[in-house]
C-alpha cells in the first residue's frame, strides 16, 4: 500500500522560493496543512551558492521607476512590464523583511543596510551580506521556517509526478530517498520551487542538484516552458570548475584586460574607459551580463585571448582594490581563487571565462505565479514569470524567490478559498500507481545499452557545442537532432542498482530525463527564434526583431516528438523597445 | 596537467544486501587540481553506479559532502589530492548512523538544531514599513563570524563528546544559537538557555577544541562555547549572589 499523505499545500523545492513561499503560507493561516518537499535538505539548495547579492529600492538616491527601467532594458524589453512594476515595488518589502528575520546584511557606519553597484543598474541598489548574500538568504529563511510547526518537511525526497484530474492540479508522487518508497502526496494546490536546470550544459556554476526537476515535471503535466533559448552566461567563472566569482568583483572596482592588458569592453559599446578603481554605473566592468559574455567570446576569435590549461580565457584583475577591501567584501571570492586555481586576487589576476548560470526561461506563469493549470503554481528560478526577459539583470534573482514566493503562496490561498476543491481520492490514487508501475519496470529492466552517464555527457557536449553564446541554424539543428535521437535512446538505459536505500543511479536517471527534456525545448526555441536579443544571439540573425519576435516563447511537452512552439505577446506597460545603451557616453 | 594513479578506498554498506560495512578499492587517474568529490564522481560515472554519496555546489557552501578522508572530518570538494598520499581511504562522517555508503543519518543533528530556536526574536517588534533594524558594522562583527556556519556536521564528527554523549547538542547547534543571542536585534536569550545552558548542552563540552579545526569555514565554535559558557556562569551569580536576582 503506497503512503498517501493529504495537505492543503505542497511544495516542491525548498531553497529560496520553497521556503519564502511555506512561510508565507504559515503565517497566512497556521491551520494550513503545508508539505515542504525536497530533494535535498533544504540548507543544501543551490540558492545558497549566489553570492552578489540581493536588489531592490531603498536609498533616497534611487527610484521604483529607475530600477524598472534598468530591468527592462536589461531583459531587451522581453519581460512583463506588469510583472516586473509588481516586482520592484514589493522588491524592497521584502529585503526588509529579511532584514527583520534576521539576515546579516552589510551595515553602512550609521546602522542603515549598505547596497553595491551591480551590472546593468543605474544606480547602487544591491543589498549584499558580503559575498555570501545568497547563503545567508537561505539559511535565514530556513532557520526561519523552524519557527512554524505547520511546514512539514519532507526532506530527501524526489518529486516525480504531478497528480492532474478535472483539469486541476491535485497532488504529485515523490520518492523517499532513505526508503525508496513512493509516496503520494495529495493537495489541494502545489507549488514548485525547484530551481533552474543549468546542468544541462557541461560547464557551469551550477551544483550537482540543479537538473531541471521542476521544470520538467510541470512541462509533462501540459504547462508550456516559457522562453526556455535564454540561457545566461555569467562572465566571470573560473576556468577549471566553473566556480563563480561574483558581480560583485567588478562591483568593487575589479576589471576585465585581455591578454594585451586591455581592457576590451570599450571595444564593444561599452567604452570609454573608466578610471582603474572608479567604476561606473551601466558602463564598462559594470554593463550587462550577456554583453560582457558576448564580448570574451569576439575576444576570443581575435587572438585576444590568455590561454591557460583549461582553456582560454581572460583576466579579472582586483589587485588595486587592496588586501583589506578584498577581505571585507569579497573574502569568498579570495577564498575560492585561492584554493580552487592556486591564485590570490590579492596579488595576481585571475583568469575566467563565462560559465552558464542561470535560467532566464522557465514554467510559464502570470503575475501571481499561476500556471494555466489551476491549482498549479511557480516561482523562482524553475518559472518564468516573466520579469528577466532576454537577460537577467544581477541581484534581481534573490529578490524574485522573496516576492514571487510569497506571491506564489497568496495565490495558492486564494485559490483554495475559492473554490470547493474536493480530490477524487480513487483517481487520483489510480494515477499514483501507474507512476509506481513506471519505476517498478525501470528497476526490472534487464539488457540495457545506454549508460546515463555516456548520454548525460553527449547531452552536455551538444549543448555546449551548439547552443552556447552565439548560435547558428545548422549548428542547431545538430543539437535538436542529437537531443531528439538522445531521448530516444534514454529508453535503453538500465538500473546496476536494484535496491531501494538512497539509490543515486535511480535518482540520476530520473534527473537524467528531466534534463534531455529541458535541453530539448532550449535548443528547439533557440532554432525557431530567428532573431538575436539578449543572451540568445544568432550568427544568421544578428539583429532584434520586434516585428516578428516581441513574444515569448512557449515549448509544449510532447512524449515522442521535439516540442510544439506558440509564441505569445509581451506586455508592455511604459516602455517601448529602444537601443540598449551602455556606453559611458550615454545620457 | 599531471595525473596520478590514486587508490581510492571506500566504505560500502547497503542495508539491504550488506550485514556490516566494508571497504572497495577503486584505482582512479586523477589531474593533480582535482579534489576527492571528482575522484569519486570518476568512479560514479565510469567504474560502479552503486556508490551512493551527497553533494552539490563543489565549492564548500551547500554542506552536503563531509565525509571522513584519511580519518579527518574534511569536505570531500575541498579535499584537494595535492594534499594526499596516492592511497585515500574515504567513510561517512563519525558519530552517525550510516545510511548507505557514504550518505549518514541526520535526524539527530536536525532535531537538535531545531530545539536551539536558531531565528531571530525579535527585542521589539518592528513593522516591515518601519523599515530595517539600525544595527552598526561592530554590532554585525559581534556575531558574523558565527553566521557562516553551513551545517556540514564535520563539528560533530570530530567532536569527541559528541561520541560519547550523543545527547550532547553539539558544537554548530549551539553556536547557531549564541550566533541570535549575540545579535543586537535579538531578544530570546532566556528561551535559548533553557536548550543550551544545560547539562546536555555548554556544559557538556569538555573544550578539545577539535571542532574549531575541522570547521571548513572558520565558525571557531569552540569559541562560541565558551562564551556560552562565561555567560551563563555570569547568569548564576547575577541570580544567586546579587540582590533581587540580579535584575534591577
């Protein structure tokens, strides 16, 4: 008999946004029955690996109005205005409510939270708990959520399955890793928060963890994935492990020289110069990530390039800022330069190359997190909303698992209240079982040919090689083609391990497919977008446009074939496209 | 880059299959940079798909991987081969139920961090409109330090006490702990000693200072313990010697 467990709430991810949005929910009501679902324990979630920091308006200086404009701009007009104004205004809410929480944030000398400059924002904004701001947001919220006795967690346990009757959302089924017992968990409303799915690529800043879960749990469900082709590069990773070294870096004044010592990002609109140690806002080390990606990338195929034993790359130089700046503001980075690539940014530069980071698509939700499921609702990185567009502004990501969390749980609320929500237990539990039947035949199959390993790597490979920082038709069509012909294959592999305790062949397989499915609807959006805007740039359409391509993208799951593509309009409230500006000439 | 041979040996145990643990040699060729998580996602990937083990964010913040190697509580991503001989011997953590291979059983340490009430409670209540708690930078250095902890366990694992008394609460548990207490927003000391104030908890550590070695990130629980402990003797006298009970 499968354990059935019965919730008003279940939640499916418990980093940033899982634990934002289960607060929310506790405090809202404390009758609520809340599941807090995870893969792993929640201080391990991959939030805890951001480092910059947080944004969001509160110096006198700053304004609701100029923070949109920067995220807007940044996102190449490919985000919800409407999204992104509910975003900034609860934005500084809910900093402050971290604050309130507990969390150590940087103080200025008169006790007031200090903020940073940060790329692509006009203005000093970013909340930073020195270079671990998204350690110490995870661990806040965490400990935080201790405080509740209605979150029941449910730790190390794999999500498999939504549970879909009567067009509405009703539960899902996850694995127990310490047992290897399923599970079915019924609700009246879900939310995933299971973050972003950069393990699709071989080299990135993202943690073993971070496979495309979520994402492709909604996708099967029917929830198209929004504007999945944008995948963000951050541009200065460590070359061996791709290990991230924080905006921060640049935000402090450090700079990027290629093997001339020069500093190239003048060469590619986002001159002039500025003075060494006085960086400028929206200019220079402090434009854009996708802009700063694209131009390592021309540096490159110029011969500009230091080459070092993990490949090219070039120079993050931060000896002018000092050993004492360096300790107390960036004393992680020094600490990962240090041990990971022998080098102290104290007294050398440091080589790094752009790594993939983020996921600016996701499961397509409106402004309150809903899904065109009902019943079924998202946030952070696994969604898109959407208010990152084309590229994610630095600093707008922890600030969006607070307000879209929450967002998330208030809906999830709503929509309980709303409605007479009562679970065809015998449906519901029938579904259950055909996902138990589907493992059970994975465990019994015998004569495999596949190895999850080997497809994992020729996925990684292709997407690499083909849907990097600049693309081409024909070099995405091999990656569909390849994709396509992996899927297929992943029907051939086979469990070594047949028994139940942690089995982690069992759980790579599973987060195996997850991630051919999200890789799938990357590069198939990326081959039908026929334009270049933000981080997706096309070597056959070098230009934007808005004409054709103002729209979101929207994958549709389909079991056997590549995905079906719908676009869909973006909103826009106040700003129409322009020229994205980062040259220090600007006005 | 070079490469050497290393022998890589393992503790193995399947409840299922297994009546007690033991050990499996793997041989594998590792570049000089790589640490001893690479090491055994080379075996995961390409010599036994059974081995079963925690990680994640290979760069010491997420707390999934300690392990013991060669003996010492260490995180196998910042384990660095540079730093070993050519023969790695690599267990669970001590002084926790093994679950299978290297993965332990962390109730104990998640109930005890639990019951240390490791949140804010807050001296007034403050409304979000109100805006921040003013709180200067050497209020924040009073207890940054003790923010930093990630919750890798490689305390306890090194914590003799821990071993012999698994009721005691532990060096990370209450340095999380007086990490609130210390913090100037903080208003819930008394609730906090009634957990940690007790014999299970300060006074049950005998200052080997162990934990403090192995901390990955530089916590110094052992610091934060005798602080606790300075403290709560300042509390008995204030209660017992001075008039009123010490509350003016």
């Amino acid at each position: 008999m499968m354990e059935k467990i019965q919730t008003d709430v279940t939640i499916v991810g418990a980093g940033g946004a899982g634990l934002r949005a289960a607060i929310a929910l506790a405090e809202a009501d404390p009758k609520l029955r809340i599941a807090l679902i995870s893969k792993v324990y929640p201080m391990r979630s991959h939030t805890c690996a951001a480092e910059g920091g947080a944004a969001g308006v509160i110096k006198p200086d700053d304004s609701l109005d100029l923070h949109f404009s920067d995220t807007v701009g940044g996102a190449d007009w490919l985000c919800d205005q409407d999204a992104v104004e509910f975003f900034i205004g609860e934005a500084p809410k809910e900093l402050t409510q971290l604050e309130h929480w507990g969390c150590p944030w940087s103080r200025e000398p008169d006790g007031s939270v200090a903020v940073r400059p940060f790329g692509g924002m006009k203005i000093k904004r970013t909340w930073f708990a020195a270079d671990k701001t998204g350690f110490h947001l995870l661990h806040t919220l965490f400990q935080t959520s201790l405080k509740y006795p209605s979150i029941q967690r449910f730790d190390e346990h794999y999500a498999t399955d939504l549970l879909v009757d009567d067009g509405r959302c009703q539960g899902l089924t996850a694995i127990e890793m310490r047992s290897g017992q399923l599970r079915q968990f019924q609700a009246k409303a879900v939310i995933i928060t299971a973050g972003g799915a950069g393990r699709i690529f071989p080299f990135t800043t993202n943690g073993a963890i971070k496979t495309g879960d979520g994402m492709a749990m909604a996708y099967r469900a029917g929830v198209p994935l929004k504007d999945m082709e944008f995948v963000q590069y951050h541009p200065t990773g460590l070359p061996n492990t791709g290990i991230l070294l924080t905006e921060g870096c640049r935000g402090e004044g450090g700079i990027l020289v290629n093997k001339h010592g020069y500093r190239y990002l003048q060469d590619y609109g986002m001159g002039p110069e500025t003075p060494l140690g006085q960086p400028v806002l929206k200019t220079m080390e402090l434009g854009p990530r996708d802009r700063l990606s694209q131009a390592f990338w021309h540096e490159q195929r110029k011969g500009n390039a230091v080459s070092t034993p993990w490949g090219d790359c070039v120079l993050l130089d931060m000896r002018h800022l000092g050993e004492k700046k360096i300790n107390e503001r960036l004393p992680f980075v020094r600490e990962l330069a240090t041990s990971y690539l022998q080098k102290d940014p104290v007294h050398e530069p440091i080589p790094i190359r752009p790594v993939v980071h983020y996921m600016m698509g996701g499961i397509h939700t409106d402004i309150n997190a809903a899904t065109v499921v009902p019943g079924l609702f998202a946030a952070g990185e696994c969604a898109c909303v959407s208010i990152n567009g084309a590229n994610r502004l630095g600093s707008n990501s922890l600030t969006e698992l607070l307000v879209f969390g929450k967002r998330a749980a208030l809906s999830a609320i709503e929509y309980i209240g709303s409605g007479k929500v009562t679970p065809n237990d015998t449906v519901l539990t029938k579904q259950a079982e055909v996902v138990q039947s589907r493992i059970r035949a994975l465990f019994d199959k015998s004569g495999g040919t596949e190895s999850i390993s080997g497809l994992r790597k020729e996925m990684t490979d292709s997407m690499e090689e083909h849907v990097g920082i600049y693309r081409t038709a024909e070099g995405l069509e091999a990656a569909c083609a390849k994709l396509g012909e992996l899927r297929l294959r992943y029907q051939g592999i086979e469990l070594h391990d047949k028994t139940n305790v942690y089995n982690t062949d069992l759980l790579q397989a599973l987060e195996l497919g997850a991630m051919l499915d999200c890789a799938e609807a990357v590069a198939v959006g990326a081959l039908e977008r026929k334009e270049s805007r933000g981080a997706h740039q096309r070597l056959d359409f070098e230009a934007r446009d808005d004409q054709n391509y103002l729209k979101h993208t929207l994958a549709y799951y389909h079991p056997k074939e590549p995905p079906r593509i719908e676009y869909l309009d973006v909103v826009i409230t106040k700003s129409q496209p322009s020229v994205r500006d980062y040259s220090g000439a600007k006005k | 880059m070079n490469e050497r041979q290393i022998q890589l040996e393992v503790l193995r145990y399947n409840p299922e299959t297994d009546d007690e643990p033991r050990f499996q040699t793997y041989s594998v060729p590792c570049p000089d940079e790589w640490v001893v998580l690479d090491a055994l996602n080379y075996v995961k990937d390409n010599l036994d798909t059974t081995l079963s083990y925690r990680w994640s964010c290979h760069m010491a913040v997420c707390g999934s991987c300690g392990m013991m190697i060669n003996g010492e509580p260490t995180l196998s991503c910042k384990a660095f081969l540079r730093d070993y001989p050519d023969h790695i011997r690599v267990e669970p953590l001590a002084h926790f139920p093994i679950e299978r291979d290297l993965v332990t059983v962390i109730d104990d340490f998640m109930g005890k961090l639990s019951r240390a009430k490791p949140y804010l409670i807050p001296k007034e209540e403050k409304a979000i409109e109100e805006g921040e708690y003013r709180q200067s930078p050497a209020e924040l250095k009073r207890f940054k330090q003790y923010t930093l902890c990630i919750n890798c366990m490689l305390c306890y694992a090194a914590c003799p006490q821990y071993g012999l008394v698994p009721a005691f609460i532990g060096p990370a548990a209450i340095t999380l702990a007086h990490r609130y207490n210390i913090d100037s927003r903080d208003g819930g000391r008394d609730q906090r000693q009634q957990v940690i104030a007790t014999n299970e908890g300060v006074w049950e550590c005998s200052f080997v200072g162990a934990c403090s070695e192995v901390c990955p990130k530089h916590v110094d629980p052992a610091a934060a313990l005798q602080q606790v402990k300075i403290a709560s003797t300042v509390d008995w006298y204030k209660e017992h010697l001075m008039p009123w009970g010490g509350k003016s």
